[in-house]
RNA sequence: GCCCAGGUAGUGUAGUGGCCUAUCAUGUCGGCCUGUCACGCCGACGACUCGGAUUCGAAUUCCGACCUGGGCGCCA
C-alpha cells in the first residue's frame, strides 16, 4: 500500500526516507521555490545546454520544470562527470541547494552537490520530448508514454481527470449510485450501430455499445438515480475526427423524472465540469494554450428539432427535410448559428431509439433531447416510455420483434417507474472544452478503424 | 464503405525526369564557449515504404500492395 504522501519539511528533504521499500521520499518540483534552501528532486532531463564552464539541466516532472545549474568548478568533479554522459529524457535525482535567482525559469535554480542517474534513457528518441520539431498524431500516438511527457499533452489528460472526478462528486451529491454494468452481452438489443462480435466459450457475444438497458434494468431495481462511467464499443468504419470505436460514456439514469430534469441535471453537470477545471487547473489549460476556453452560460437554448431543421436547410447544398437525421454539414450549420452550447428537443419519434417516450398528445415527437457543442454533439438523452405494452409497440415500430427482447423487458411487467437518462461522450466532452482538433488527443490510447496498439 | 491528399534520416520537412553524391531544422557524436532559457559557433553522422513497369536515365511518371491524414457516409 502507498500511504499518501506527507508535508515535506525542507530540513529533511536532503535525506532519502524509504516510505515503504522501493518508495524514495522526493520533492515535486512544483514545490521547490527561491525560499526553499535544500531540495532532492527526480525527473526526466528536459534539455541539456552546455556552455562550458556553465551547465543548465532543464528537470521536469509532472508538476513543471526546474532548471539545474552547474558551475563546473564550484561543484563536485563527480557531477561534472554525470552530466557529461547524460542523454535527453533520462530520470536522475539532483541534490543540491536551492538559489533564488531572477533569470532563472520561476525565480529558483538548483546547484547540485550530487546527481544520480536512476535510469538511463537511449537516443535517438522515437519523438521530440521538448517540441522543438513536432511529430504527427500517428507518430506520437506510436509512442504515447513519451508523448504525454510533453506538459500540453499531460495538462489534457490531468483535465481529463478532473472532469471525471466533478462527474463523481456532482452525482455523489445528489444521491446517485455508481454503478457497474456487463461490457460483454448476449444480443445487440439496442440497435442503431453496429456491434464487435467477440467468442464467448461455445456462444457468440458482443462488445457493449451502451449501458442503457442496463441503467434502466436498475431504475427497475428501485435504485432512483444511477450513472456509470465506462467504455462502450461501436464498430463503426467511420474515419473522422470526433468518432472513436472505443469511448468513454457518462451515462446517468433518473426515476421519477422527465426530460426537462435530466436536460437541467445534464446542463448543470456540463458547466460544473467546465467550473472546476477553470478553478483548479489554470497551470494545465495554460499549457494547451487554448485561449478560447470559458465556461459556458447557463440556461442553454431550447432548440425544437423542427425549427433545427428550417436553420440548416437554406443552408445547406443538399436539400434536408423534416424526419431526416442531421448530417455533419446540418449540425455544423446549426452550430454556426447558436453559436454555443444547446439542446435539440423534440424529436421525430421515428428517428430516436423505441425507448424513447412520444408524447402523449402528439405521438409522432418524442420527449428525446440531444445536447450540442457548436462543434459536435454532445449527448442524447430522453424520457423514456416505462409502460410494456407501449415500449413493445415502439419496437414492433421499429421492425423488431418484441419477443426477442425478453430479458430487457420483463423489469417492465413488475413496477418500472417513470424514468429519464441520458448518455453523455466524455472523450467528446473533453475535445470541445478544450479546443482539441481531433477526439484521439483526449484518448490514451485510442481505437479507431486502424488502431490497435499499443 | 466512398472520395481526396500523402508516404524522403530518430522527428518534422524541401525537392514534379538528368543539375540529387537529396534541402533545411531538430537530433546524435566530436570540438569551442561561465548565465543559457528554441543557447551560439565549427565539423561529422543519418533517409527516398515495398514490388513491378516506362525511360539512355526515376525520390520525381504509370500500375499494384501496404501504411497514414482528412472529408463524406454511418454513428454518439
């Protein structure tokens, strides 16, 4: 077990604590300022610039970078050794004190007494750590762990943490149940996409493409208000920018509750998210240079699917029409004209999933509810229908046969409560906070149509 | 799946039939340099995706394969 770490006394930082074996107590960069008088820090060697007489070591690790300063005659001869062999990208750990200097990068520079090479790096490096060239996405993605080396990439994926962990609380605190559902199914149940096939021993199985009746089997349950954060897998041929055929769903579930509440509990979860990473990571959104980043107004626009479409069709080259899904060039044109986040409500009842609820007054809409980014969407969500015999007339609608649907249907026979969801793209979420040119950049490890390592 | 554009040192690029023994930057190695911060200067190293064709001659033209990026479609 790691305990966590502990206030680090300035005194003490000189002196290796094993905290548990293997473990060595160090100082974060970040920490070290032109008051600290002593500091042992481990990084990666950033950049070497040997003057001669004068050596600067730029040291990084996740917290910045802290340069090293070595007057080759006023330090041990052993150090000016080290430095000699050192190759880019290698870790060592640098002892030494701590001067307060005003040409130096945060007003500190370190003056080592003794650098130890931990663990050497070979070159030549498969990409530019420091970024003086740029490699292209394949490239970098080749070789991620050194790509998120580079503060821009790691600042995404620290954001990336932070949204996730304002999902959690957010939720938390309004009483949801975190919640776990199978990735390996039976039947493609949902429709709409296509599925991966995987062996399951003797039987044929899926990858999931959503938790939705999962989250639904638990309103069921009784559960009252359910989310999962979790992958779900589409095998979609698509090569785009915004498509991936793993991604990451922030799926929520509410009984009880109509459309309105969930697109209002959707809204506040998005502005929350983009709240606490403007508090909390300046150092990050700094470091991905996207100026344009703002945390978006609430109230978010109502926009009726029908009024979407008379926005997009005169400017469009190809005709669109009432009942037709919105093509890329629809959704960019609508973007263009909102201009910022909103909602496109009221469906066409034919064009959303059979768990969709019509309402009641005009069955052709549907109480379904897409949330845009100017860019792409965002989430779909909707009220949806809890009584049997309705859900299995919308699938009979749909060309399915209701009796292959058994196992998802049957909560519906015994109590299912008025509920209402919606999923939403975490990755997608992340690409549009923060002005990312392709969804792959907020993706460790994406998979999409050609990739599968690493 | 359809369409378009590409594939040149580790990385990013220039090069549209002979001036290519292939440009530049970065990198690596060697040398000089005590305040760099994209350190600078000198020198060296290192590449035309693969197969076939055209041609006296192909990095350059053509065909095929493989790979990559993007647009569209599908999809969230």
């Amino acid at each position: 077990m790691i305990p966590a770490v502990p206030p680090v006394s300035h005194k003490t930082i000189m002196v290796y604590v094993p905290i548990v074996p293997g473990f060595i107590m160090r100082t974060s960069i970040a920490s070290v300022t032109p008051d600290t008088p002593t500091a042992a820090v481990t990084g990666w060697v950033h950049e070497i610039r040997d003057l001669g007489g004068l050596a600067f070591i730029l040291l990084r690790d996740r917290t910045g970078i802290l340069q090293v300063t070595i007057p080759k005659k006023k330090v041990p001869e052993a150090v000016v050794e080290t430095v000699r062999s050192l190759s880019k990208e290698s870790v060592i750990t640098v002892e030494g004190t701590v001067k307060a200097i005003e040409k130096a990068p945060g007003g500190r520079e370190l003056v080592p007494e003794r650098i130890t090479l931990v663990s050497a790096s070979e070159s030549p490096l498969p990409l530019d750590v420091a970024e003086k060239v740029q490699a292209e996405l394949d490239t970098r993605l080749d070789a991620r762990f050194l790509d998120a080396r580079r503060p821009r990439v790691a600042a995404i994926f620290q954001i990336r943490s932070r949204v996730q962990r304002t999902v959690h609380e957010f939720l938390y605190e309004r009483e949801f149940i975190n919640i776990t559902t199978p990735k390996i199914v039976a039947a493609a149940t949902e429709g709409g996409t296509e599925l991966f096939p995987i062996a399951y021993f003797e039987k044929e199985a899926f990858l999931n493409q959503s938790p939705q009746l999962y989250k639904q089997m638990m309103i069921a349950a009784g559960f009252d208000r359910v989310f999962e954060i979790g992958p779900i897998f589409r095998a979609e041929e698509h090569n785009t920018t915004k498509h991936l055929n793993e991604a990451t769903s922030i799926d929520v579930e509410v009984s009880f509750a109509g459309h309105e509440e969930v697109m209002q509990l959707l809204e506040d979860l998005v502005i929350a998210c983009y709240r606490d990473v403007e508090r909390d990571c300046p150092t990050q959104i700094a470091a991905i240079e996207y100026e344009a980043f703002a945390v978006p107004k609430p109230g978010f626009k109502r926009l009726q699917y029908k009024d979407a479409i008379d926005i997009a069709a005169p400017k469009l080259d190809e005709p669109i029409a009432y009942g037709d899904d919105l093509s890329t060039a629809a959704e960019r044109a609508i973007g263009e004209e909102m201009g910022e986040h909103y909602f496109i409500v009221d469906w066409p009842t034919e064009i959303k999933p059979y768990y969709a609820m019509p309402y009641e007054d005009n069955p052709a809409v549907s109480k379904a509810f897409d949330l845009m980014h100017p860019r792409m969407e965002l989430s779909s969500g909707a009220e949806r229908v809890h009584q049997h015999d309705l859900l299995r007339r919308q699938i009979a609608a749909k060309g399915l046969n209701p009796d292959n649907f058994g196992f998802y249907l049957s909560p519906f026979r015994y109590g299912m409560p008025p509920h209402a969801g919606w999923g939403l793209g975490a990755e997608r979420l992340v690409t549009t906070m923060l002005g990312l040119q392709n969804i792959r950049e907020a993706v460790l490890f994406p998979r999409d149509r050609h990739r599968l390592v690493p």
